[in-house]
C-alpha cells in the first residue's frame, strides 16, 4: 500500500492523536470525550491497515466508542463513528449477506445519533448513505474493488479495469467513490475538529 504525503501526515496525526488518548486514558478512565477521541483516531487509523489489522483496528474503535456510550448513553458523537466504524467493516466482507449485518448496525447507529442531535445534517446524510451502502457493496465487489475503496490507497479504480469499461461503468466508480469517499471525509472533519481541540493551539512562530 503506497501512502501520499497527505496520507502520511494524516497517520502521524492520528497515530499521535491514539498516543495521546491512551495517555490520558490512564490518568482519567472515565473521561468519555477522550474514549471517543481515541474511538476515532483508530477509525481513522484504519483506513492505512491491511484487512485483518483493518478490521481488528474497526473492532477496537467500537469498544472504544461503546465505552463512552457506557459513561455518557446519549453522546450522539460516539453513535455517529460507531455508524461509520460498522460502515467501513461491512465495506471489508466480500459476502453481501455478511456486510449486511454491519450496515444494519451502522443504520441504526446512525439514527440514534440523529435521534439524539436532531436537525444534524451530518447524521441527516449518513443515513441517506447507509440506505445506499449495501447495493454500493454489491458494486464494488463485482467490479473487485472491494479492498481498494476504503483502503488508505485506494484513489481510484486500476487502468485496466478502465479500459475495458464504458461510460456507464465510469460513472458507477465515480458515484462509488463520491459516496465512499464522503463517508471518509466526514470521519475525517470529525476527528480533525476533535484532534484539534485535544491538542490546543499550536505554538507562536518564532
């Protein structure tokens, strides 16, 4: 898996952002905003792993993110990336009826966490997503990109699968990777706003 500048930033960002909320994780336990921080700095994290330490990383996100929702029932943040945790599992199960049970969870996760910030458009346009996932699931496993899409290297689908398609195959990978890719993104908006805010200001320039 090649990495770009970006990406590798990214890695060092969150990878910090984990270190950090271990940290703190052993001095406070029961600080619920630092159990999603950590929640979400390993979703974010494991988009740069290979499948199983990808799914291993997913399920170690969740725990992470029930245990906030164990101290605070009602943090819709937590619902929310445990939507996003159980999204980004299903998108690794090649079998549709297998990845089914993590987008229904991701569903109703989603919805508690609109349920609970009402008015969201965040948790508005995941739900939207998550009704959509499974046939984009289907999709992308018959075209075989299921590893690449929501792998840290995916970035677009191979030349050679290019040139034997027509427009409508290129409009069905570009619709593919929009979705995926938002999902991405806003996991990403999420985990910046939170990482920046665990983080403080940066120093003055001197």
């Amino acid at each position: 898996m090649e990495f770009s500048a970006a990406d590798f930033e990214r890695l060092l960002m969150f990878e910090h952002a984990r270190k950090a909320c271990e940290t703190q994780y052993e001095k406070d336990p029961l600080d619920s905003e630092n159990l999603v921080k950590w929640g979400g700095a390993l979703l974010e994290l494991s988009q740069f792993q290979n499948v199983p330490d990808a799914k291993q990383m997913l399920n170690d996100a969740i725990s992470k993110l029930e245990a906030a929702l164990t101290l605070n029932p009602r943090k819709h943040q937590a619902l929310w990336c445990i939507g996003n945790a159980y999204t980004s599992h299903a998108f690794l199960i090649p079998d549709a009826d297998g990845a089914k049970g993590h987008f229904d969870k991701a569903t109703d996760y989603f919805q508690r966490a609109e349920n609970e910030d009402p008015g969201n458009e965040l948790y508005r346009k995941s739900l939207e997503v998550a009704a959509k996932a499974p046939e984009l699931h289907v999709e992308i496993n018959r075209h075989g990109m299921g590893q690449q899409v929501l792998g840290g290297g995916g970035g677009g689908p191979s030349a050679s699968s290019n040139a034997s398609g027509g427009k409508k195959k290129k409009k069905n990978y570009d619709f593919t990777y929009d979705v995926c890719g938002w999902v991405i993104l806003a996991v990403g908006i999420v985990a910046w706003i939170n990482m920046a805010k665990s983080l403080g200001p940066p120093p003055p320039a001197r």
